[in-house]
C-alpha cells in the first residue's frame, strides 16, 4: 500500500485536532472547577448532579422556613412571658387589695392598676408578626381579643338558627361549643348537639370577642414534617381569663366587698397563672424539637453538597497533571507533523 503526502496530512491534522479538543476540554474543567459541564460529557453523573442540586435546594427552603418558625416562636414566646409576668404583678395585688388594712379607694387604686393590666393582655393577645396576629390559630387575619365584645352581654334567649353563626357560645364549664352549619346546630366537645332555646346556663359572646379558631399554623420543616408554630389562644387567651379579672375588677370598686371575697379570687388567678405556665412549657417544648430538625437539616446539606461535590467536582491536581502532559503531548505531534508534512516544492528536491 502507497502512503501519500495527503494521507499523511490528513492523519496529522486529525490527531492535531484531537489533541486541540481533550487540550479544551481540560482547559475548561479546570476554569469551571467541574466536570460536567454540560450533559453529553456524562450523561449519568449529568442526572445525579440534578437530583443532588434539588436536595441542596429542598434543604436550603426547609432552612429559611426554620427562620420563620423561630420568628412566631420567639414573638409566642415573648409574649407568653410578658402574659406571665402581668398575671402576677394582677396576684400581687391581689394578695394586698385582700388585707383588711386597705379602704375602698385604696382598692380603687388597685382596680385601676388591674384595669390597665387587663387592657394591656389585649394588646398581648393581638401580637403581630409580619401582620399576622399569631394568637388566633390559622385565622391570621382578624383579631383574636375585643374587650368591648367581651364586656357586652348577650342575651342568650335572643340567639337562633338563624344568627347563631354570629354569636361565639360557651357551656357552663367554660367550653367553646362550635357551630354546624349542616345541622343548624351547636355542637359540645364530646359531639352532642345542643338544640334551641339554648341553656340559659351558657354564655355567649358576639363573634371576634375571644378566639374561636382552633387550628394551628404548621409550616414544613422537614420533608413531610409540618410543625405548629403557634400557642392556641384558647389555653392562655381565654373568655374566662377576661371575664374573671373582669369580676376581680368589680369587686375591689365595689364598697361591700371584704377581704376574704378577695381571697377567694387568688386561686382563680393562680388557675389562669398555670395555663400561662403551660403553654409557655410547650413552646420551649417546640424550640426544642425545632432546634433538633435545624441540626438535622445542616447534617443533610452537608452530605447533599458533598455528594453533589463528589459527583461534579474536579479534582484540580490531576486535571492539571493531565493539561500539562497534554500539552506536551500536543507541542510533540505539531513538531511531528512539521517534519512529515512537506509545504514546498523545495522539500522534495532535497
């Protein structure tokens, strides 16, 4: 078989070329730090690297929903503290209003002072956070706590079928009752249905006086894991807790009242202080958890982006390596090809 000058040529500017593309190739791993730049150079760690990508990216969402759970947990929590502390600065005065020392305008005085801090569990009750108030379970929208609500009787015969779902109705333990709508009818925690004329043992109260949603505001901490992240206003923010320093307040401007009437209030207050106590002791309960799922969730973007890292990254010592050789590699087959390609006339002369 003849070898001709063309053939020659034309394998040495093939292998040039090769080397040209594995040179490139190298070069850009190298730039990019991967190496997969684009599918067709590894279909298979192509496809790993997107599922590892949405690992990376689950993780990094479920990370940034922690920051909003701490943010209702923290206001919650602050705010329960806050809650504690007024009910018992309400027992301390309590305890002095019930000394027989002090006259009706001195436990007039008191009853200001308790006033204010009635007012102001109003306020607490009604916290934002990010406009949200958090002490209404998942009705974030409308407030949980009207005092001038709460403070207007309603008359119990005056409630029907028909404006029923206006009115929030309470048992005479204090329960909430909630409405059916299907059945036209109030429906008790144990699932009997109460029936008009309504008990006139009941109390009931125009909507938006206290809280009556239920449900909790959960957000996904973790695949398929949903985290409430709100304290229910109904074991804290109650129509009792209301209602009760609402009578304390009556009975300490009231001239008849003694101080064993006052005595008696303490363990309703202390009964509220436990609810307060409570709830707070389930928060902490939560943060813990919370606490627990954010170090969960750092282990696992960890191992996502080294498996990612793993997967796509180069490794730069032996890509180096690999680049210098080639390009070594690549001066030898130029100096090669010089020598057999023949560019003149003269050259085949010699």
């Amino acid at each position: 078989m003849r070898v001709t000058q063309s053939m020659l040529s034309q394998n040495s500017l093939k292998h040039i070329q090769n080397n040209y593309q594995k040179l490139g190739k190298l070069e850009e791993q190298l730039y990019t730090g991967k190496k997969v730049n684009r599918p067709s150079d590894d279909p298979v760690a192509a496809m790993k690297g997107v599922n590892y990508r949405s690992q990376v990216t689950a993780v990094s969402q479920y990370q940034r929903n922690l920051g909003e759970v701490y943010n209702w947990m923290d206001n919650t929590e602050s705010a329960l503290d806050e809650t504690n502390k007024i009910i018992q600065r309400i027992r301390d005065l309590t305890v002095q209003a019930s000394n027989d020392s002090y006259d009706a305008g001195q436990r007039k005085n008191v009853a200001s002072e308790i006033e204010q801090l009635r007012n102001q569990l109003e306020s607490i009750a009604n916290t934002k956070v990010n406009n949200k108030y958090i002490f209404n379970g998942s009705d974030t929208t409308n407030k949980p706590v009207d005092l001038k609500k709460i403070d207007q009787n309603v008359d119990i015969t005056t409630i029907d079928a028909n404006n029923a779902k206006n009115y929030v109705l309470f048992d005479d333990k204090g329960s909430q009752l909630v409405w059916n709508e299907a059945s036209n009818a109030f429906k008790a925690q144990d699932g009997t249905e109460i029936g008009f004329p309504l008990p006139d043992s009941f109390v009931a109260k125009e909507k938006g006086a206290v809280a009556s949603n239920t449900e909790g505001v959960k957000i996904e901490v973790s695949a398929g894991i949903h985290l409430d992240v709100n304290s229910k206003p109904q074991n804290v923010f109650s129509l009792d807790l209301f209602k009760d320093i609402g009578n304390l307040i009556d009975k300490l401007k009231s001239p008849d009242t003694t101080a064993a009437d006052l005595s008696g209030e303490l363990d309703i207050i202390d009964h509220h202080h436990n609810n307060v106590i409570s709830e707070m002791a389930e928060i902490g309960a939560k943060s813990n958890r919370v606490e627990m799922v954010e170090s969960r969730l750092g282990n696992q973007e960890i191992l996502a982006k080294t498996m990612m890292s793993n997967n796509e990254d180069i490794d730069a010592e032996k890509v180096i390596i690999e680049l210098t050789s080639q390009e070594a590699l690549h001066r030898a087959s130029l100096a090669v090809g010089a020598s057999i390609i023949q560019p003149t006339l003269m050259d085949f002369l010699r």
